[in-house]
C-alpha cells in the first residue's frame, strides 16, 4: 500500500546482476521476506514461555510484542525518505543485520528494558526489510490484474504468520529455552541474505533526497503515542484500568501526543501524512471493516488458549489443527482474488467472508467441552481460513482505493494504524472479559456447591475413593478432593467464558452483516492499486 518508488518499466530485472528465473528471484526474496514477517510473532509463539524466561508476566511478554508492531506501525510513513536515500542494497543488508545483531541480544539478555529497546529497534529494521522485497516484488508486475494477485499473495501470507509461526517455534520450545527461537532466526536469514548479495545490484530506485528535512520530531510523537496506546490497553485491565496513576498519565500522554502529531501535520508544508484521506466516506469504511476483521481475529488466539488449557493439548498436536487453518486461508485467498479480477462487488465477498467467520464463531459454540478430539476441529479451522483469507486482501485492496492515488501513502499510514489499534484492542477486550466472566462463573459455581447439592456432594466422593484407592488417608483424601473439585469449578468457568466471548463475536458479525446488506453504495468504488503496493508491515 506504499506510493510508487518511482521504478522504471525495465527495472524488474535491473535489481539483479542477470536475469535470474522467475523461480529463483521469487524463491530469494520469500526467503528474505519469511524470517522478517516470524519476527514478530515470536512474542506470541508461548507468552508463558517467554515471561517464564525473563522472569516478567505474561502481559509483560505481550508488551515486548506490541512494541515491535508499535516501531513497525510509526516508522513506515517515514521509512521511505530513508529507501531513497540509501542505495537499495545498501540500505537492505543494514536492516538485516540491525535485526540479526538485536534478535542476538534478545537472545542473550535478561533484562525487559533491553528487551524492549532491542524489538523497538526490531521493528524499525524490519519494516525497512519488508519495503525493500515488496518493491522487488510489485517491480516485477506491471497489469492491474496481477498486482490484485500480489495484494491477495502478500496479505494471506501475513494471516498465516500466526500459525506458521507456532508450527516453527513449537519443536524448538518442546526441547530448549524460549530464546533459541532469536537464534533460529538469526541462522534464518543467511540463506536468502546470500542470494541477494550474489543477485542483488547496489542501485537507486529513485532520485536521491536529502535528509534534512526528515521529520524526526514527528516521528518521535507518532511512535511514543502508539506505544502508549499499546501500554493503556495492555495493561490496563491488570491495573484496574483509571484507578492506576500510570494508565491515567499515558492516556493523557496518547491524547496530548495525537493531537500533538495532528497539529504539525496541519502546518507542515510537505507533511509526511495528507489528512485529505478522512473526507472520503468509504475510506472509513475500510476502517471500520478492518477493525472488526481484527477484533475476529483476536477471538482466533483464544482457540489455542483453548486447546492448551483446557485441552491440554501440546504445541505439536495445536500444530496440526493450524495447518488445516492455513490451508482455509490459502482457498479464500484463491476465492477472493478470483472475485476480484472478475469485478464482483465488494460487499458480496465481505458479506461471504464475515459470514463464513459468523459460521465458525456459531460452530465454536457448540465444540467447545472439557474433552474433545482435535479432530474435530479441522473443518471449523478450515472455515475461519477462508473468512479471513477472503477478507483481508479485499478491505485493504478497497481502502486504497477509497481515495485518490496520491494520497495512498497516507491511505496505508492510516490502514496499519487501524491494524496496529485494533490489534492492541483485541487483546485489551480478551483481558477484560477473560477476568471479568471466568470470576463472575467462578463465584456462582461456589454459591452452588454445598453441602445440600447433590451433584457437588457426589463428585467430592468420587475424587475422595479415587484418592483412597491410592492409600492415602480419609483426612488427606478429602483435602485433595476438595482441590480438585476447585480446579474442576476453574475449568468450567474457564469453559463458558470461551463460550461467553464467541457468542459475543457471534452477535457482533450478525448485526455487521445486517448492516452491510443496506449500504449498496461502497459498490461505486473500483479497485485501482497499479501505482500502489501494500505497506511494509508484517501483520
């Protein structure tokens, strides 16, 4: 979703010393874009790994992540002064080997100030990174036709990033410390940096540009305020919200700093942002559509949850039930491009793509027990891919288009924006429920369990014989009964706040898909991206 870098017709091939085969120059650059994109789904791959590592808690854990999508998200309108400043090649290996040599502190450190400076720093690198091998890819289309094909390739790839991840890290974490996963991926990056420093020519993908006038301040603002944002909505249900004087002063400090940005925007005389993107109405549908896209997404990760707590399943058998999920997103991708190209109105594919959302989230609902097969779980994976695969690409594809060509620049700010909040408000809305319902369950089951409940009173006995079939004493049986009967009335609180939050989104995509069926008008923007790529952020 970037602007054009100002790339000639000819310069597909001129990135490399020869006209290597489409399948190695493809091969090459996935091999360089995958280890940036796993990059920030290492903090998701085991929160309890890696807090247990650092010694920090697991909100702590999920911190460190959202400060590396906070870089990410501040530093793309910004990167691009930057990638044409640098010779490209030039400007590639620095990002590279800024992230090798922050993932090796990572892994040697166990403080959590360094820890966040190094994915702060992290996140910078990586969005150059990820600009420089979109460019290399967008170069090599040129029809209207194929780069809707690269949006579709591109944005269900970050929808995989999730699953994939967990399929990378899950051996490395059954057999070692959480922070061998930062070495693997430093050894991740060889094979595709080897390529391109072989394949690769030092060229300018544009005229040169001075630095000066690179609006430093601004990006200083912009970045401390998402931050922020990320730490309200963090943290704030584990400091009871506006009774902390912390979270009070950082929701001041995102209202200051917003309007702060808003202000030196409005008066600078090349901002990096055109506000002109928020008098267009459809742009804020994107939005609005995309923010619910996330918020789904968000009662997605409380599957594994699911699957580990309840379940009990390892990282290897949750492995297995993602691959069918990764599977589904690769159809809707296929479905949803196809119905692009051939021009079928967007609010259908949305429509079909949250209504296969709204069937798994129903589905849940009725799966969702004590025991269960993983097994069972394969289709309704299936169903949730191919939602948000036909999903994701489209929105992004429509928010571009929603406005003139050059204000796509600003129209992708916007977009990771919407991404990186909604993100961030996902799991804010998990924390709150999740304590919110699992005591509230917790509670009533007590006020149900006494002496004269006769289905308390028979499983206290049957923890109690199976206790005394082992030898243990009356007096000991009863206590450990008593302790297991906690732990059983835990899961079951546990259980029904899962069924709590999808029904929850259940009720949330039925009224959306109400509301789409009365807004025709959205049909009246055309899918228009041959100047535009997607933006340098990898989720």
């Amino acid at each position: 979703m970037d602007e054009p870098k100002n790339i000639p017709a000819q310069s597909a091939t001129d990135f490399f010393r020869f006209n290597p085969p489409e399948w190695l120059a493809r091969s090459t650059i996935f091999l360089m874009i995958l280890p940036s994109m796993l990059l920030l789904g290492i903090s998701v791959a085991s929160i309890n790994a890696a807090a247990g590592y650092y010694g920090i808690s697991p909100s702590d854990a999920q911190y460190s992540m959202i400060v590396f999508y906070a870089a990410l998200a501040s530093f793309f309108p910004f990167e691009k002064r930057l990638f044409y400043y640098f010779p490209s090649k030039t400007y590639f290996f620095i990002c590279v080997i800024i992230q090798i040599i922050m993932s090796w502190i990572c892994f040697e450190t166990t403080s959590f100030p360094v820890l966040l400076i190094c994915r702060f720093i992290q996140g910078l690198a990586n969005c150059g990174t990820i600009s420089v091998c979109i460019t290399m890819i967008f170069s090599r289309l040129h029809t209207e036709r194929s780069r809707e094909i690269g949006y579709s390739v591109f944005y269900g790839i970050l929808l995989c990033i999730t699953p994939i991840t967990t399929m990378f890290t899950a051996p490395m974490l059954d057999n070692s410390n959480y922070v061998v996963i930062y070495k693997a991926v430093m050894f991740t990056y060889i094979p595709g940096s080897l390529l391109l420093l072989i394949l690769m020519k030092n060229l300018r993908l544009a005229k040169k540009l001075p630095l000066y006038q690179l609006d430093l301040p601004g990006f200083v603002l912009y970045a401390t305020a998402l931050c922020s944002i990320g730490f309200v909505l963090i943290y704030g249900q584990e400091r009871y919200w506006f009774s902390d004087k912390y979270i009070r002063l950082a929701t001041i400090a995102v209202v200051i700093l917003l309007v702060m940005c808003y202000m030196r925007t409005s008066k600078l005389r090349r901002p990096i942002l055109n506000l002109g993107v928020f008098k267009f109405r459809n742009f804020y549908v994107g939005m609005f559509l995309v923010m619910m896209l996330y918020l789904c997404r968000g009662a997605f990760g409380i599957s594994s949850q699911y699957f580990a707590g309840t379940l009990g399943m390892d990282p290897l058998n949750i492995c297995e039930v993602l691959v069918w999920n990764i599977a589904g997103i690769i159809f809707g991708i296929l479905i949803s491009s196809r119905l692009v190209i051939q021009l079928v109105p967007m609010r259908l594919i949305w429509m079909a793509g949250f209504a296969l959302l709204l069937v798994y989230h129903i589905w849940m609902c009725f799966l969702i027990t004590t025991q269960a097969d993983q097994g069972t779980f394969y289709i309704p994976f299936i169903v949730q891919g191919m939602g948000a695969g036909m999903l994701l690409a489209p929105l992004i594809l429509f928010m571009i288009s929603s406005v003139p060509a050059q204000m796509s620049q600003t129209a992708s700010a916007i977009g990771v924006f919407v991404r990186y909040t909604s993100f961030c408000i996902s799991i804010a809305l998990i924390n709150y429920f999740q304590l919110k319902d699992v005591n509230t369950h917790y509670d009533r089951l007590q006020q149900e369990v006494t002496a004269t409940n006769p289905v308390a009173v028979d499983r206290l006995k049957i923890y109690q014989q199976n206790m005394a079939s082992k030898g243990l004493p009356a007096d000991l049986s009863a206590k450990i009964a008593n302790v297991q009967l906690s732990k059983a009335m835990k899961a079951q609180s546990e259980l029904r706040f899962y069924l709590d939050y999808y029904q929850m989104i259940s009720y949330l995509l039925a009224g959306l898909l109400i509301i789409l069926s009365f807004i025709p008008y959205i049909n009246r923007t055309k899918v228009k991206v041959i100047y535009s790529q997607p933006a340098a952020v990898s989720y």
